[in-house]
C-alpha cells in the first residue's frame, strides 16, 4: 500500500479520496455558517423590531401575520406585519415615539400603513355613528327657590325634578320645557351655604325661542326681572331678539321664532380661536357645522355647532371677537352634558383629539351611571353620559 506523509499523518489512497470529498464540503460547510449568520441576524432584528412594536413602547397590542410569513426577506424589501386594531382606538403616539416607529418602517422600504393611523380614522368614524345629543346645561345659582320662580313664572319652564344630596351638601333642579328624555333642560345647582358666584367674561348666554319676544319682556318686568336689551332687530341680521337675566345675572337671549320643539334653543360659549374649536367639535364631539356669520361692523364672528338644525334641537354657539384670545371663566357656569353610547370611547377620542379628560370614564359612585369629563382648547368643560345610564336614571 502507497502511503503519503503530510501534515495530515499517513493515509491511504482511499483516504485521499475521502480527503477530495473532505476538500469540496469546506466551503460549503463555510457557507452554510455564514448563512445562519445572516440568518440569525435577521431574526433578531425582526425580533428586536417586533419587541419594539409589540411590548408597549408604542403603546400598541401585539402584533400578528395575516399569512405565514417566510423566514428569509425578497429580493426588494421586507415588510413588517400589520398590527391587529384593538376594541378601543389606542391613544395618540408622542412625537418622538412616532418618529422612531417611522424610521424602523421605513428603514425596510415599502412599509404597510402604521394601525395608529387606522385607528384615529376608526375613531373618528365612530363618533359619527354614535348616538349623541345634548342633555342639560349645568350651572350654579346663590338662591334655588327664586331661580325655579323666575324660570317657571316669566320663561315659561317647568320643574321636572330635585334632587338632594345632603352628604355633599348641594341640591339640583331640573327645569325646561319637555321629559328630560328627550329636550335639552338647565340643570341648577345650589351648594349650601353659597349665595353669589362670579359669571366670569366667558360666559354669553342662554337661548330662549319664543313666539312673541315683546310679551315676554313685558312679563319678565311685571315680575321684577331685569330687561337688559328691549326687543328689536339683531346687530347686522334680521331676527327678533331681547336680553333679559336672571336673578344670577346669567343672561338669556329671548328670539322671536316659530312654534319649535326646542324651546331652549342655546348655550353662547366665547372662544379665542373660532376655527381650532370647530374642528375640535367636528372631530371630538362628533359635531355639525351648522352655519356660521362673519360681522366685521361689530367685530365678530359666530359659528353655531350641533347634532341637528336649530329649529328642531339645541345647539352651541361658539363666538369669537376679533383679537379677544382668553376670557375668564368665573366660577358660575359649570358644563354641558351630552349623551354617548360608550364613555370609555368617547375619552379615547377626545384624547386623540387633543382634548384634556378631567375624569377618566366610569361610573359614578351612589348612582352608578358611567361618566366621563373634559376640557375643549379653552377649557370649557363636558361630561359624556351614558345613554343607558341615563334613561335608567330618569326611572
């Protein structure tokens, strides 16, 4: 038998054929480890991608393949699974987080659209479904019993109901002009022991829609009721209107309008940028943007907002006068209530929104009726109510 020596030791001619074979599986074996290495190295930056996507920092739910995805990305770009939509919305990213989410999607070429933005468009889209409507304006007064006189005897109200709460010493009333389940009511709050409450710059007035604005005057000042502005046409319009207050000094604008459904008609809310608070009621509170009137002469500008048109439902209107930025609220008026099919939406939404929750959505402890408070840009406040809640409150 031949032998060779090497540095391989003696071997025999069989041997040098097995050292052929030995020869061609050096490479390939070198290839397959370099393989798995660039292999490896994609899993754990999907992985570490996935983490980032999945466990929190971007405050999203867990992402999932729609299709069994294949270990090893294409020729052109590796695309990154979608993440399932939640049952709620999820809440706006910050700008840093958003930043470094795009860079990891982008960094992969052609990305699938992030499911903050489906989200937003969902939320968006739900307000529009809900089932909202305003359901009493709340505001405090010094003397409850001269106030349910003056509401029932010269604007015509009824007292639809009290309600005591000794352990926290106040009492409401609830006035208007139809069953709370289906008109818009003034909610009056008195706390014990108070008597007079700063109405602030803010605040503008009620709405009160009547058929003879004239004979109305006259009965609030045959009662002792202060007529601030005697009937006559409005600046740079047409309509009917007076002024008159109450014993608070709350202003209502009593206008001259056809028999309606709706008799308190208006909440007047002044803001220090007319077209942020539209979009914010549009998009937040999934209002309608009615109409709006421009008066230079008078350096104004109106835009009323509701869930119908003004002579079937109440509505907001929001006023701007030129320059005039911030107002002071006073402590006198408190807030709208408006009626939601779900609370805990709702707050997802005004939070995307750019509103402020002041109470997180849940139930109210004694009665249980879920709620959830807010603040638009100006800082006039809103409690979403339950709709559910609600009627079974009115029980």
């Amino acid at each position: 038998m031949l032998c060779v020596r090497g540095n391989l030791g003696p071997c025999s001619l069989a041997n040098k054929s097995s050292e052929k074979e030995s020869e061609k599986l050096i490479p390939l074996q070198i290839s397959r480890r370099r393989g798995v290495v660039r292999f490896t190295k994609l899993i754990l930056a999907m992985a570490a991608s996935s983490s980032l996507v999945s466990h929190g920092r971007l405050g999203l739910p867990f992402a999932s393949f729609s299709k069994k995805p294949s270990p090893f990305p294409s020729h052109t770009s590796l695309r990154w699974p979608v993440v399932a939509p939640s049952q709620s919305f999820g809440l706006k990213l910050s700008k840093g987080t958003q930043n470094r989410s795009r860079n990891i999607v982008q960094a992969n070429g052609d990305a699938v659209q992030s499911s903050t933005t489906t989200s937003q468009a969902e939320a968006l889209e739900w307000v529009k479904q809900d089932n909202r409507r305003l359901l009493h304006v709340v505001y405090r007064v010094g003397d409850l019993d001269k106030t349910i006189r003056f509401y029932t005897e010269c604007l015509g109200m009824k007292l639809l109901r009290k309600r005591d709460i000794p352990e926290e010493k106040y009492t409401n009333a609830f006035l208007g002009y139809g069953p709370e389940d289906s008109h818009f009511v003034v909610e009056l709050t008195y706390n014990y022991g108070v008597d007079k409450y700063d109405i602030g710059t803010g605040f503008g007035h009620f709405g009160i829609a009547v058929e003879d604005v004239a004979k109305t005057v006259d009965l609030v000042r045959a009662k002792g009721g202060k007529v601030t502005r005697e009937p006559g046409p409005v600046k740079g319009g047409k309509t009917v209107i007076a002024f008159v207050e109450d014993p608070d000094g709350y202003k209502f604008e009593i206008l001259q309008r056809d028999l309606t459904p709706e008799p308190l008609c208006q909440v007047m809310l002044r803001v220090g940028d007319l077209d942020r608070s539209i979009e914010f009621y549009k998009k937040a509170y999934g209002m309608e943007l009615l109409r709006t009137r421009d008066n230079p002469e008078y350096k104004y500008t109106i835009a009323m907002m509701g869930y119908e048109p003004e002579d079937k439902s109440a509505v907001l209107e929001l006023t701007y006068n030129y320059g005039v930025k911030e107002y002071e609220k006073g402590n006198g008026y408190a807030q709208i209530a408006i009626g939601t099919d779900d609370v805990y939406k709702t707050a997802e939404v005004v939070k995307l929104c750019g509103g402020k929750v002041t109470r997180e959505p849940g139930p109210l402890p004694g009665i249980n009726t879920k709620i959830t408070s807010c603040l638009d840009p100006d800082g006039w406040k809103t409690v979403f109510v339950d709709n559910i809640d609600f009627t079974k409150e009115l029980e």
